[in-house]
C-alpha cells in the first residue's frame, strides 16, 4: 500500500481532516523562509490533538543540529526529514528516523543516495529558488526500476491528476504532497485533498 504525508500543515483543521481522509503521515515545516512556516508551539497544539498511529513529520533545511534538536522536543514531531544539503555525517548525528530529501535535476546518482543512512529518501523538484514546495514535477521515468536499498518518498508537482501516473511509473513507498492539495500556501483544499487520497487509494 503507498503510504501518503501531507506536508505544509500549519492549522488544527486541515491535520484533521487529512487524517480522517486517509492521511497516513503529516509533515510540519519549520524552516523559517517557508510559506508553510510554523512554530514549534502551534505544531505541538495540533500534534497533541491528533489520533494515534498518525506520524508526524518535522521539516527542515540547512539549520544547525542544536536547532533542529531543540525544536523537536518544543513540537515532538515523531521524524526528522532534510530538504537542505545536509552532509551524511549530519543526517547520522540525528539517528535512524531520518528521511533525507533529494532535489531532482536531471539524473539522479545512487552512491551519493547510498551513502545516506537514513529510512527513506524523499525524491522532490529541484528549484534555486525554493527547496520544496514549488509545485513542479521532475521526470519521473528516472526513478523507474531504480535499484535503491532505501524507501522511496515521492514529491514534487503532485496533483490529484497526476499520481496515479507517477505512482504507476516509480512504484514508491510513499507519495508526498503539499502544493498541489493547497488554497493558498499553508491552507489545504478539502477537495483536493478527498481526490489526491482516493486517487492514491485506487491505485492500491
């Protein structure tokens, strides 16, 4: 079965709802040039509101360890993802529950992937300007059969029209969406989000 997060969760109501819709994971970002920016205090208010069994994510890019630790227990999120250029040494310094998120160009390499010892890898769109939530695809034909030790996240670009076709193509874990089930940046569309879960859905 995919697995499904939605990421950019900054309000009680939309944690709520992407639950009982099928949600599996929700993810919280904390770096602060984020239009989905949220402080550690409001995450923790939703996080503690939530059923059991939802896992919550704490999102992250380029910040210093100590905050990044400090800000986990003000909001005790359950994992760590890495949108950054985080170092494997850096992503090791957190433990196992780390997902690491690679930005796609134009090809992707498996050494430098295999070199990250985290739980899964996120594949998302590279961007100069953002790192995540652009809401623009890569090719997703470079992950097709790719032989990755690791759990593959698919983002970037996802809509409830396209991941049944990603999906089909890469096979992940897990799909990853955020933009493309928004209102306006930081506030999800309950439409979008019923049709991407049960496009998911269907697909399983």
């Amino acid at each position: 079965m995919v697995r499904i997060k939605i990421c950019g969760i900054t309000n009680l109501e939309d944690a709520l709802l992407s639950v009982d819709l099928g949600a599996n994971a929700l993810g919280f970002v904390f770096y602060k040039e984020s239009k989905r920016y949220v402080e550690p205090d409001n995450a923790l208010n939703i996080i503690s509101k939530l059923p059991p069994f939802t896992t919550t994510v704490g999102v992250f890019a380029n910040q210093d360890l100590d905050e990044i630790i400090n800000i986990r227990d003000k909001a005790g999120f359950d994992v760590f993802q890495l949108h950054g250029d985080e170092t494997p040494n850096f992503c090791k310094k957190l433990g196992r529950n780390v997902i690491k998120a690679i930005r796609v160009k134009d090809n992707i390499t498996l050494e430098e992937i295999e070199s990250y010892p985290v739980r899964a890898i996120l594949f998302d769109t590279y961007s100069t300007k953002n790192y995540g939530g652009t809401g623009e695809s890569f090719k997703w034909e470079i992950l097709k059969d790719f032989d990755l030790s690791k759990k593959v996240i698919l983002s970037g670009g996802l809509t409830p029209e396209n991941v049944s076709l990603a999906i089909r193509i890469v096979n992940p874990y897990a799909v990853d969406v955020s933009t493309g089930v928004e209102d306006y940046p930081g506030k999800k569309d309950p439409k979008k989000l019923k049709r991407f879960i049960e496009a998911v859905r269907n697909e399983n």
